[in-house]
C-alpha cells in the first residue's frame, strides 16, 4: 500500500508544534488509501446512568514529544505505529522500541502534570495502553467511553484505529464493536495537550493546561437499537406537564418509546418518527418541583425495544421576564461564586464525586444557591452532585479570550464541543445557564461567531438561558454595559475586577453602572488575590485583609444595581495558572481564591458568607 507522503508544516518559531505536526498528518492519515477511517464519536446522553465496565486505574504510558510513535521522520506514516502495541519477538526483522507493560504507569482518570514532576510542564503527546478481556454478545454494540481527553485524542483498540476527537472537556463515544474480539483485547491512546492557535479554548488561557486522561473511562454495551440522546423537562407555565423527546439510534420509525415516573405514577409512550425521535407531551400530578431549597429527584425510566435507561431527575422551570430570572416562576437572586475543576488539596484536574462535593460543599458553606462552573463543561459527576445538593448551575462553553473568530473551522469546532456539552448535560435541573463565552474582545468577527453559537444553543435548548460573560469599557467611574453581543443574550454577564486590576478598592463607592441592556445582569467576576495566611494592612495587596477590603466595597456597589440577579465572583479556590509566577506568593497559582487549594478560608470567604447569610445581597430568597 503505497502511503501518501505526509507535507510536514513549516517551523513554527524555530520548532515544529506537534500540534501542527499531528493536525497536518492525521490530514494525511484520513487519505492514506486503507486506512481505516476513525469513526466519528457519538454523544451519549446519561452515560454515567448506564452499567459500565471501568477501564480506570493503571495504564502504560509512555510520553513523546516528537509524535515517533504515530510517525517517522521520513515523511512517512508508520505501518507500525506504538498503537499495534507489538511485543518483541526472537528474530524481528526490527527492534521494538517501546514496551507499555515496562513503561511508566499513569493513573486514569487523571491529568499527567500532577501525576509525575517531570510531566508538570509537558505540553505534547502521550500514550496510554491497557489490556481488558470481552465476550461479545449478540446483537450489542460496546463503546468506550472517555469523559474527556485534554486536548486531543486518538483511539485504536487491538491495533485499529475506532475514534479521534478534539476538545479537552467533553465526553467520547467511540463504537468498537466492529474491532473488539472474545478474550484478551488491548486499547491504545494518544492524547496531546499542545495548546492551538486554532484550537478552542486558543493558545492563551488562566487555567494549568493539564493534559491526558482527564475523567472516567469504561466500556459500555448498548443493544442493537438503543437510546443516544433524550431530554425530558418541565414545560414553562404554571402547570406539571412533562415535554421532550427521547432519540433511538439503529432502529426504524416507529420504534416504540417509553417514559415512567413510578413516583408520580405517571408511564408515557411514544414511537419514533423518520428522525429517530418520540417526542412526548404528558401532564403528571403531583409534581414537586426542583429548586435549591427543595432539590426533588424522581427516578425516571426510559425504555426502547431492548434498551432501559434508570434516570435520576429534577423537574422546574427557568425564563427571564423584563430584568428578573424566574425559578419555577418566582423571582431569584442568584448567590453564586466561580468554580475551575480543580482538585481540592491534591491540585489537578478534578474528576471525582469527592472532588465535586467537596468544592459544592464549600459553596454552600458560603451560602450560595449557584455556581458559575467556569470556563468549560465540568464532569457529569460535578452536575450529579449540583442536582442533589440544589446549586444552580451556569455552564460554559470554552470560546475563552481571544480565538480565531474568523476561522470557520474554529467555529466548527465551538459547535461541536457546544453540541457535546448540550446534548450530554442538558438533563440536569441545576444547570440554568448556557454561556457562549468568557471575556471576548468586542468586534464584528467575534460577535457574528458567538451570535452563531446562541442561536444554536437555543435552538438546541429552548428551555434554558443564554448568557456570556462580557467586558465592560469604563468612560470616567462609569462602567458602561454595551457590548453588542449582548443583544444575543438572555442574561448579561459581566466581569469587571475594581480594586485589584483598577484603582483602589474605595474606587467601587464612587463607580456608577450604566447598563444598556433591561436584562437580567450577573456580575459573572470580580475579586482580588491574597496568599492564605498572609497577614497586613487592608491597604497591602496580597494580604488578606486586602482581598477583604475589595470585597467589603464591590458588595455595596453592586448591590446598587437595579437589575443586578445574581453574582460569581473570582473564584471559589485558588487553581494552578503558568501566568501566576510570582514566587512566595502565586508560585503558579491564581490567588483569586477564596479559599486556599489546601482548603484555608480566607477572611474574604466570611465578608461575603455574611453578606449571602444575611441577605444585604440582592434580593435574598
Ligand atoms: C479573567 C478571566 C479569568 C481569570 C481572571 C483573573 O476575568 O475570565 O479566567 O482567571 O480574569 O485575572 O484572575
């Protein structure tokens, strides 16, 4: 099989980004004649609901920096690429250099920066091998399932090739049934973290980029005909009507659909129409609502020919009318605080229901009833946990800073993560919010990219709100809310940080808001650094007694505005960033926290607790 001779790109700044390297050649891998062509991952609705088999725990691995194991340096795609997973045998025509079972382990889930120091900085490829055994039953499909894969990912099973997926925060379906076979089986994967200029988040982001393995990974058998996607959720109004639809992928029209409620004693049908989706409408007495005082889940069954799903639900309503944010058609105020997933304590990218609790429980420790999970989709155990605790949820799509706005591949590919991220979460109650975007530069390009996605997103989801966290232009001590994209939003988010990248935090008292906008508004940032422990004047930066002073001067301030609906100030926990170098301080970590990573609360954690606790915020309820 003569292979197409791969093009390498030019040198980007004096060395070749194995991005590029990897982007121009799996290029080149798609057309060589007979290679098998990756199947594109599905989206899995409530695949965590599902009987898995886990593949977590110890992998081989084995980092490369220079791509060898997919590619040779002579312009050529190698036939036996680390991905055969070869062992050495007496008499090879050519050596075997590589081995999974001696190399190094790492731990999946988990990023590799925090697992090993030599890793802490690695921005590149990395291989991971594990063996599993499998009997494959009749008529049953099996997917591996990764959570997520920072940033892409590439996947072979017994040496042929099932999947590849771009993005660092969303889950991947890939069908191996076709490459699975009785006894021992292995899976081979490559993940490479390298940031790209066209990649979505860009090249530049306030986050550790923490690269590989990053959430749960199992094998999940489905049958033949078989629920992918669903959405079932309060109809707006006064009522208890349940609407959605519920999709059956490999089956006929008229596939019959299930739907029960055994609680409420309430069991639906439906069948499927050309485009594989029962759409059903149905009222249910009894109904209780979810909210965060009373976050009521109801066991939800969903059945298709062979196929059950055993959901876990909330039911309530969320809309806007004039500047309120209606729950369950009642006025909120949103006392919320910033979240990265970032592991308490341990560092790393948080993967865990323990993680997810333990950062949801400082939330309510604070005395909020939301949070902004910044800047990309958590895990679904990070939504479980959100459903059960009552914490509302504003989810975020990584259009992060400034990206390549007139590209449209880059567009391509915020619809494709948006998609994921939608069509995998969109059941959970908690989540309120779908933001577009952080903190993008205000032009023609950008808008016309984001005003793609909101459409998209309500389009996809008519039942939640859209929203972006916008800047904010300062003409004197006004701050000035005009953003044009904010005419694509339901809810206006803004971030602005007075007292810490602006004046002083006294600045606030004399700050005046004009907001062009009669929406909603959520003050999505605001905040300041401090080192836990480092005591001083509230006049010194980096003390406490500083971050505090901002936070005693933003709350009044913004308390004046009369659309204000709710407020997520930067952050919750201090979390790894390379631009936080400065040492005995930030040692690379962003101090915006209010709380340590090592779990100390900061006093700046008690001004705001007391403010939410004692209802001088918003209109508490
Ligand atoms: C920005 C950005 C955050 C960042 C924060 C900061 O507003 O949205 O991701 O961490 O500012 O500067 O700390």
């Amino acid at each position: 099989m003569k292979l197409l001779s791969i093009h390498w790109p030019v040198r980007v700044a004096g060395r070749l980004s194995c991005g590029m390297v990897a982007a121009s050649l799996l290029l080149g891998l798609a057309l060589v004649p007979g290679a098998r062509a990756a199947s594109a991952p599905i989206v899995l609705t409530g695949a965590d609901r599902r009987p898995a088999t886990s593949l977590n725990g110890e992998w081989g691995s084995i980092v490369d920096p220079y791509f060898s194991g997919l590619f040779s340096f002579h312009h050529e795609e190698k036939k036996n690429g680390w991905f055969l997973n070869q062992k050495a045998k007496p008499g090879d025509p050519f050596p075997t250099e590589y081995n999974f079972v001696t190399a190094p382990k790492l731990k999946v889930p988990g990023d590799w920066n925090t697992q090993h120091e030599l890793l802490l900085y690695y921005e590149g490829p990395v291989w991971y091998e594990r063996d599993f055994t499998y009997q494959p039953k009749p008529k049953t499909h099996i997917f591996l399932h990764v959570g997520a894969a920072n940033y892409r990912s590439w996947f072979w099973v017994n040496g042929q090739k099932v999947c590849e997926h771009e993005g660092g925060f969303t889950a991947i379906n890939c069908d191996v049934t076709q490459a699975v076979h009785a006894g021992a089986n292995f899976v081979v994967a490559a993940v490479d973290n390298t940031r790209l200029e066209d990649g979505v988040p860009g090249l530049e982001t306030d986050w550790w980029n923490y690269g590989g393995l990053t959430r749960e990974v199992s094998l999940i058998e489905v049958p033949e005909t078989f629920i992918d996607q669903y959405d079932l959720h309060l109809m707006r109004g006064a009522g208890s009507v349940i609407e959605g639809w519920v999709h059956v992928m490999g089956g006929q029209p008229g596939e019959k659909v299930e739907v029960e409620i055994p609680e409420l004693g309430a069991k639906q049908s439906a069948t499927t129409g050309s485009d594989g989706r029962a759409v059903l409408h149905f009222n249910v007495q009894g109904l209780e609502r979810w909210s965060p005082d009373r976050p009521k889940l109801y066991k939800v069954g969903l059945h298709a020919g062979q196929d059950s799903i055993d959901e876990l639900m909330g039911f309530r309503t969320v809309e806007t009318r004039g500047t309120e944010i209606l729950l369950n058609g009642k006025p909120i105020f949103l006392r919320g605080v910033s979240v990265h997933a970032e592991a308490p304590y341990r560092t790393g990218r948080a993967y865990s229901n323990k993680d997810a609790e333990i950062l949801l429980g400082w939330a309510k420790e604070l005395g909020c009833n939301y949070v902004r999970l910044a800047h990309y989709p958590h895990d679904e155990t990070m939504l479980r946990a959100a459903d059960r605790m009552g914490i509302l949820v504003w989810s975020e799509n990584p259009v992060y800073w400034a990206l390549e706005f007139d590209n449209p591949k880059v567009l391509a590919k915020a619809e494709q993560q948006l998609d994921e991220e939608i069509n995998t979460s969109r059941n959970h109650a908690a989540i309120i919010l779908w933001s577009m975007a952080n903190e993008t530069p205000n032009n023609a390009a950008r808008t016309h990219f984001i005003e793609t996605l909101a459409s998209r997103a309500r389009s996809m989801d008519p039942t939640r709100l859209i929203t972006a966290a916008l800047l904010v232009r300062a003409q004197g001590n006004t701050k000035i809310v005009d953003d044009p994209l904010g005419q694509a939003l339901d809810v206006i988010g803004v971030n602005e940080y007075i007292g810490w990248y602006e004046g002083h935090p006294e600045s606030a008292d004399t700050t005046q808001w004009q907001i062009e906008y009669q929406k909603p508004l959520i003050v999505s940032e605001f905040g300041g650094g401090a080192k836990a422990g480092l005591h001083g004047s509230e006049n010194e930066r980096w003390t406490e007694e500083y971050q505090a002073n901002i936070y005693r001067h933003q709350l009044p301030m913004l308390n004046k505005i009369p659309q204000l609906r709710g407020m997520s100030p930067w952050a919750l926990m201090d979390f790894r960033s390379p631009n936080r170098p400065l040492a005995g301080i930030q040692d690379e970590f962003n101090r915006k926290g209010l709380i340590s990573e090592q779990g100390q609360k900061k006093q700046a954690f008690y001004v705001l607790q007391k403010a939410y606790k004692d209802g001088t915020i918003g209109k508490a309820n």
